[in-house]
C-alpha cells in the first residue's frame, strides 16, 4: 500500500470516527452562507495537495512538471546568456490601485484597475504583474513552498505574472521571494500593518501605493530558473518559476501577524480557523534543470542572442522545444485512492450544505 493511499485511509477514519464516536454529531461552527470556499485546500480542511488530483480539472497536479521544487545549489546549471529583469514597471507604481484580500486558504495583493508591469529576464515578452500572495507555515521556523537545499524559509512571496500578449505560446511567469526571520522590515509594512484588517476570509481592504520594488530584496541580479507550474489547483504546468537567489528578512512579531488570518471554519475536525501551513510539498525534479543566472547584459545582447531561447518561454533551460511545451501526466494507477477521495468530497460537500442552511 502505498504512503499515500494509507494517508488517505487515515484521513477519513480519522473523520469518520469523529462522526461516529459515542454517536455523537460532530460539532461544527456556524459557515457564512455567502462564502463557501473551493473544495481543495491544505491540512486544515477541503482535500490536501497529494489528493488534488483527483478533482475535476486538476489532473494536471499528478503532471511531472509540477511546483514547488527542492533547489539543490550543487546541481544548478549556470546560464547568463540572458538578459537582466527591467523592473522599472514595479518602481513607478505612484495611482496604481492596490486591495489587499483574505481569500480563507491565502492573502493576496492586487491590482484591480492596472497592472505594472516587468520585461527582460529571459521571459519572451513583457508580462504584467496580476497579484501577489503568500505561503506560510504554523511556526516562523518553516513556510517556504520551495526549499533551497532541502531546508524552509519562515514565508515565501509570489510575484504573479502574466503575458500582456493573449498567445497560448506565452507562459505565465512567478518571480518568488524567500523570507527568513530575522531583522524588521520596514518596507512590508505596508502589507502587515493592515492584516488586521482582513483578519476574516472575504475580508478586503485598499493598501497605501507604494512601490512594489520594495518588497524585492536589495539584489536581484541572481535567480534561479526553472519551468514548471501553480502551485494551487488548476496546477497549471505553462509558468516560468524564478526563484530570487537573495532573500530578505522579517521579524518575527511581523511573520506572526500572518498566523493570526482566519479561514474558513473546520468542517470535520476540531482546532481553530487560522490560516496555517498553505504550502505545497515539493514535486519531484524528474527530468528538469534548475538554472543560476546572474546576467551582466543587457536588452541588446539577449535580442542578438534571442535565437537560442526556447520559443515557449522556458529559455536555456536544457529541454527542447516540445519538451517544454508538452503536458506530461503522471499516469500511475490512482483509480482506488480518487474513489475515496471522491467519498470524502461529497461528505465535505454534504456537510457544508447542511451548516449553511
């Protein structure tokens, strides 16, 4: 039996005994009837990332070219044939629109009337900037979705982007931000002072404009690189990942004010609401390359050099053409477990049902 069937069998017994025990209901908290939440979610509630796949339209989450990734430093290819980021676009961001949101498995920053938007940095045309949401743990020590040889950040930041050109040949692109608990920070504290504010999911409250540049560590000349996809469900496997090689700090009393964000209420399980863990386990590499670049050129060199990039966006990468563009499943036999997965979502539907009457 494998670890994750015999997961999935705790999972539910564990529920079921709950239910069943002195033949006694569960007790479940009152639901807001206008909020229901996707059916996906972490370890808290809603079906967990190994079991994603098995919902409608998220098979690609069993695909072999998944998010996030373990980055071993020993084993990257260095590639500075390419051309540095042009941030400009994240600089001048004085008018721009931003609301902050808690979305019960997430908060997010985002620009509801213009997007900035970034160019260069080996992505195959300008892409625009659409949120920016982050990924914590229960404690400061880990929360991170990637790992830089095999070891969390306290936080993770996503820079979301997507090709201002609608060409299904385009990739999304995230940029991402490691967090480590140490000193203050006074430039995220535009977006901590206000968690306040949305301390309940579908809560949603206008930021003060700053610049967006300020949430990037002081350098960024070095990233790491690598094609995979989303890192929530659909799983989308057509986005370019750069991981900034340098990472910036919060303290802890900021990391916690994380921590304290409410979700959505447990169905089955005891235990508060916060928003906790909301990290993915990393995928497997498989045939993948994780690259370094630290470019020292500019806009021209990459146009002279443009031949040589991957036409689909994953540039210089090792793969060919196809093999980026491609979707790969993973098509192991996961028949048995899907059939459980697919009980639990209907009880997980039922019960929401029955508490929102």
């Amino acid at each position: 039996m494998t670890s994750k069937v015999m997961l999935l069998f705790f999972y539910i017994e564990t529920i079921i005994l709950q239910a069943t025990e002195a033949n006694e209901e569960v007790q479940v908290t009152e639901l807001p009837k206008a909020i229901a939440g996707p059916i996906w979610g972490y370890y808290q509630g809603g079906i967990p990332p190994p079991f994603w796949s098995c919902l409608a339209n998220n098979e690609m989450c069993a695909g072999t070219m998944q998010s996030p990734v373990n980055i071993e430093t020993r084993y990257v290819v260095r590639n500075n044939k390419i051309s540095k980021f042009c941030f400009s676009g994240l600089r001048k961001t004085a008018g721009i629109k931003m609301e902050l949101k808690n979305t019960g498995l997430a908060v997010k920053v985002q620009f509801p009337d213009v997007q900035p938007i970034i160019k260069g940095g080996g992505l195959p045309g300008p892409h625009k900037l659409l949120e920016l949401h982050f990924h914590w743990g229960d404690t400061i020590q880990r929360g991170s979705e990637h790992l830089i040889n095999g070891k969390h950040s306290a936080l993770e930041a996503h820079f979301v982007f997507l090709p201002t050109r609608d060409d299904p040949k385009h990739f999304a692109a995230v940029i991402g931000v490691m967090i480590y608990a140490g000193n203050y920070n006074p430039n995220y504290e535009h977006i901590v002072s206000k968690l306040k504010d949305v301390k309940h999911i579908g809560d949603k409250t206008d930021l003060d404009n700053f610049p967006i540049m300020d949430l990037f560590p002081e350098s960024t000349r070095c990233w790491y690189r690598y094609c995979g996809s989303l890192t929530t469900p659909p799983c989308r496997e057509k986005v370019i990942w750069t991981v900034l090689k340098h990472s910036i700090s919060m303290s802890e009393d900021q990391i916690s004010e994380f921590l304290k964000l409410m979700g959505e209420p447990r169905v089955f399980t005891e235990g508060n609401n916060n928003i906790v863990d909301t990290f993915r386990p990393v995928q497997p590499l498989l045939q993948r390359k994780v690259t370094l670049s630290c470019p020292r050129r500019g806009k021209y060199y990459y146009e002279q050099n443009r031949r040589n990039a991957n036409e689909y966006g994953c540039i210089n990468h090792g793969y060919g053409t196809q093999e980026c563009h491609k979707t790969y499943y993973n098509h192991s036999s996961q028949s048995n477990i899907c059939l459980w997965v697919d009980w639990y979502r209907r009880q997980l539907i039922n019960k929401k049902e029955t508490i929102t009457k």
